[in-house]
C-alpha cells in the first residue's frame, strides 16, 4: 500500500487542565480550549457494551501533524491503566474506514475502540498490542463526529461554515492557515526491531532501515520520520515515548524554555556530539518526551 502520513500522535494524560499549559508553553503555540468527543455508543476490549464515551481532549495549533492530547477516560483504549504518555497515532481521513478494518485484519490486527454511526464505521482504535502498544487511529470524514465544547454547547464554525475546536480569533490570527507543528520525527519504543519494522511497514506502507546506531530502525519515506527504538535501550514500556521539533534556533529555544521554567536537559548526540537536542524533562510533559533540535 502507498505510505500513509500521520496527521496527528494523541498523548494520554491523567489531568487535562493542568497538562494544557505546560505544552503549550514548551511549544510556543496555543492549544485549543478542551472540547469533548462523545459517542454515544463507543465500545472497546475493556467495555464491549455499547455506552457513551466521553473523551475531554485538546488539539496542538500546529499541525503535520498535530498533537492531540486526550484524559484518562472508561475502562478501555483510555483508561488510566493505560498509563500517560503517548497512547496514538492518527492518520488523514479515509472514504471507507470498514475497508481498512479488513486491510489490518488481514494482518491479524482487530479493532479495540470503535463508533458505529449511520451505516459507517466513524472512529476505529486499531488494537494497540500487536502494534508495540500504539493505538492506530482511522476515521472517515463525516458531519457527525460527536465533537462539542467542555460545556457541551456546539463547537465553533469558521466563516466557511467548517467546524473547528479552536477559538475563531485563534484561527484568524495565523490567516486561517495553521502553521507546520515543526515535528520531524517520532520515536516509538519496541520490544523486537525486526519484527516491529515488517508491522509497521505492512500497516502504513513504507520501509524502515537500520540505523547506524544499531538500536534504532527508521523510516524517511514519511514526514515525520517514525523511528523504532529496541526498548531496552530506552524507555520502560513499549510505545510511542518522543516527537524531535525542529526549530530555526536551538539556542533561542533553550532559552525561552529556561526562562518559562520548563525543564531542560542539553545533549549531545551522534558521532562526537554533531547533533545538539534540548530535551524537555518527561516529567513536566506526562511521560513524553519532546526534543528540540535545530533545523
Ligand atoms: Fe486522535
């Protein structure tokens, strides 16, 4: 299959409210105000009856992709036993999303959440375990996606009549058009290398090759690039654990960050510190990594 851009990586957190201005402070750009999506008859593995799902969530104005952060919700695809940190990666919407529940069936992948409206399949949580612990996130566009304000009152309607989550003076202000994220990979944690790589490939059409640190194995055919990591040398879990944001001056970065009191670390990367990052310390970002590097 042709190669599928992510649109957005969802990072599950245990309070909205209080994680919201932390990322947008260490990314420099708004987020939207917290919205809800609330299917009526969401169901997933941890709670096959059909019952309402209702997700408190918040999108990054940034997008390719975007960043969508989402609360502990239910018993399943977003309980707290989950854990923060990353939980999804979302891909751009699809004309007929029961054709792609049989495309990864095929490959032994069922489906965990999903919502069922109007003769479509709306909204498919793929399940995340044969996947290192990454949900897979495919919709089809359709007016209905149950989206509404934190007070459940309509969500906003730009002047073209098209909904959005953001603040209309937000989406003025930048000309209507939302500016690049600056994400220009993401890092996903893996327990076997090789057999994540043929997965992976086989789920979003494109080849990754060994990295020539040996522990990695990436993918340039995509933006962002999609690096495996072998998890022993990273993170405690499998999963999506890092998104590298590009920015034109790391030092100017590092800075305003120190200066908005996020914590930083400085490291040195590659064959004798070629590369600079500035990580922002897991712990102020719900267990998720967010390195700048300079573009
Ligand atoms: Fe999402």
């Amino acid at each position: 299959m042709q190669p599928v851009p992510l649109t957005h990586i969802g990072i599950l957190v245990k309070d909205l409210d209080a994680s919201r201005p932390r990322w947008a402070t260490v990314l420099d750009l708004p987020f939207s105000p917290i919205t809800r999506y609330r299917p009526q008859n969401w169901s997933d593995l941890g709670n096959p009856v059909p019952h309402l799902h209702d997700a408190r969530l918040t999108f990054f104005l940034g997008v390719n992709p975007s960043i969508e952060i989402l609360e502990f919700v239910g018993n399943g695809t977003h309980s707290p036993a989950k854990g923060e940190g990353g939980h999804h990666v979302a891909f751009p919407p699809l004309a007929d999303c029961a054709l792609r529940r049989q495309e990864l069936a095929d490959l032994g992948i069922g489906t965990d959440g999903e919502f069922f409206h109007a003769g479509r399949w709306m909204l498919t949580f793929a399940d995340a375990r044969p996947m290192n612990n990454v949900y897979t996130e495919w919709v089809e566009e359709h007016p209905d996606h149950p989206d509404v304000k934190d007070d459940l009152s309509p969500i906003n309607r730009l002047p073209d009549g098209s909904k959005t989550l953001f603040d209309i003076a937000t989406i003025e202000a930048v000309g209507g058009v939302r500016p690049p994220s600056g994400i220009t990979e993401i890092g996903i944690a893996v327990d076997d290398l090789d057999k994540a790589a043929i997965t992976w490939q086989a789920v979003i059409g494109c080849h990754f090759h060994g990295d020539a640190d040996q522990t990695s194995m990436v993918s340039n055919e995509l933006h962002p690039r999609i690096r495996l990591v072998q998890q022993s040398d990273t993170a405690s879990r499998q999963g999506l654990y890092f998104a590298v944001v590009s920015v034109p001056d790391l030092g100017r970065t590092q800075a305003r960050l120190r200066s908005a009191g996020a914590p930083i670390f400085h490291k040195r990367l590659g064959p004798e510190g070629s590369q600079e990052e500035v990580w922002v310390d897991p712990e102020y970002l719900n267990d998720f990594s967010i390195r700048f590097r300079a573009a």
